[in-house]
C-alpha cells in the first residue's frame, strides 16, 4: 500500500518546480525570454507588412492588365458578329456571373442571341437513364439525316436539341424555324430536359455551349448531399452532336480542374479536330474569346483556346485580318 509519505513528496516535488519556473521566468531569464519573443513579433510584422506590400503591387499589376484587356479586346470584339445569330445553351449549372459576362461578350460583338436553353438533371441523372434512353428511341426516326451513327442516348438528345435551335425553314439556313425544329423543342420542353424559356425568335446559326464544374452537389434520398460523378462523356456526346447538326459548335467553360469537359474533349483528337473550346471563361481573357471562337468556327477555323499548355491557340484568328 502507497504510504502517505510518498504523496506529500510529490506535491512537495510538484510546487518546487513551479516555484523554480516563477522565479527563473521573473528573474534571470525574463529578459531574454521577452527579448526573443519580441524580435520574433517584430519580424512577423515585418514580413506580414512586406507581403501586403508585394499583394496590393501585384493586384494593381493584375487590376492594369485586366483594364487592357478589357480595352483591347471590346476593340477586338466589336462586329465581329453582327448580325449573326447565336444560341447560348447552358450544360447544368452555370454560375450567373459566367452566363452573363459571355453575354455581354456577345453583345459587344453585335451578335443576335435568339436563344438561351439551360439543359436541366434529367441529361444526367442517373435514376433518368432508363427516361433518356425511352425518349431518345421516341426522337430518333424523327432526326432523318440530322441522327448520329452513334445510338448513344445523350448523342441523339444533342443532335435533337441542336436541331431544335438550328433547324430552319427550307433546310437552307434561312431566318425563318422549321416546324420540325419548333416540335423538337416542345418535345424536350414537355419530357423535361429543357427549361421553358422565352420563345426562339429565329434559327440559330452557331452554337455557344457553356458547362461549368465537373461535379455538381445533388441530395441524397437521406437527406444528405454529396458529390455527383463528373459527368463529362455525357456533355461531350452533347457538344460532337451539337457540332454535326449545327456546323459550328464552341464549347466554354472554366477549365480549372482535371477531368472537366473542355479537358475531356481536347484530350479526344477526334472531337477536338471539328470542335472548338474555350477555357478560362470565368475571367475576362477567356469570356473574351468566346465570340472571337464563334467568329473564326463560323468561318472554317477549329481551335482549343486558352491559356493552358493543351491550348492551341491564347487568341483565336480574327475574321477578316490580314
């Protein structure tokens, strides 16, 4: 059994050490110890005062590019579609100030934007797969020559949707839709793939397709959310398809992690050689390219531009420049 000697010495042991760190803290090492921590403090304000120094130089460095690329390219921008009509899809979620800075890029550029269609969850969905795969067969003998090889349910739905916004009276590229293309997008209207918009003035004569992140939050049947699987084998169906029907076809999104779908179709040399991508649209270098790309698509011209290493080109061709 412990004796009751053995707890009074550790008690004792105990506020002995204690009274050796008082004296020694108040005593002889004070200064020292006060000294160090002093310079330490010093320099971390020294330092935190350096970095603000070099933050707010090299914001001012990126406020002054971004005024000169606003000035040069409105000077590029401007006319370089007007009067052409453009259709602006939204592949899942896309934020507003992306969907709207692309906008005004368009605007500048005097194109005629004659539709905007936001592609709703039931594209990828993957409780809706075995709707797609229905609705898709339904569509299917409708397309005629517009069908893809492919009997790929997301390829058929693009070709469909593509032919909806494109499709003109005649066949001939004409202002006037068809009535095919006016039922093709009641059809997708009505099973739920497009948001109802307001009514498309006209036929389109380009496509802007835009995507955002990979993978977007969804909630779960408990209640949860969690992380959807990235879906861009499904977009990038889309966009070949889009590209087929209409004949100029340029995909834009952010680029800013592996695996998105602009990566996803400049890895595929066989998609990337007919359509054109755009990375980098949620700043105003990449929103800037995005009608100069429709410009030069509509003109023959397929490029993958951006400021990344896959990138073809940073700028794209301007139309009519010697």
């Amino acid at each position: 059994m412990i004796d009751f000697r053995y707890h009074l010495v550790s008690l004792i042991s105990v506020f002995l050490a204690l009274a050796v760190g008082i004296i020694l803290g108040a005593g002889p090492l004070q200064g020292p110890i006060g000294e160090q921590l002093t310079e330490q403090v010093d320099a971390l304000r020294a330092e935190r005062t350096e970095l603000r120094t070099e933050l707010d130089a090299t914001q001012a460095a990126l406020d002054g590019d971004e005024r000169y690329i606003e000035a040069v390219g409105s000077q590029l921008v401007t006319g370089s579609l007007q009067d052409r009509r453009v259709a602006v899809v939204q592949l899942g979620e896309v934020s507003q100030d992306v969907h709207d800075g692309v906008l005004n890029q368009l605007d500048t550029a005097g194109a005629n934007v004659v539709s905007q269609s936001v592609l709703t969850e039931a594209w990828t969905d993957s409780t809706d797969e075995s709707s797609r795969e229905t609705v898709a067969e339904g569509l299917r003998a409708s397309l005629g020559a517009a069908a893809p090889e492919s009997d790929d349910s997301s390829a058929t739905l693009g070709a469909a949707l593509a032919l909806a916004l494109t499709g003109s009276e005649g066949g001939d590229g004409g202002a006037v839709r068809s009535p095919q293309a006016i039922d093709l997008e009641g059809q997708l209207e009505r099973f739920g793939f497009v948001e109802p918009g307001d009514d498309q003035s006209a036929p389109a004569q380009a496509l802007v397709l835009l995507v955002g992140s990979a993978g977007q939050p969804q909630e779960t049947a408990e209640g949860a959310t969690e992380e959807t699987e990235p879906t861009p084998d499904v977009w990038t169906a889309v966009t070949r398809a889009a590209q087929d029907v209409s004949g100029a076809a340029v995909l834009a999104g952010p680029t800013d992690e592996p695996g998105d779908t602009v990566q996803a179709v400049r890895d595929d040399e066989e998609i990337a050689a007919v359509v054109s991508t755009v990375s980098g649209i949620d700043r105003l270098v990449g929103r800037t390219n995005v009608p100069l790309a429709v410009a030069a698509r509509l003109d023959g011209a397929v490029g993958q531009y951006g400021l990344e290493d896959d990138a073809t080109a940073v700028l794209p061709p301007i139309v009519g420049a010697e």
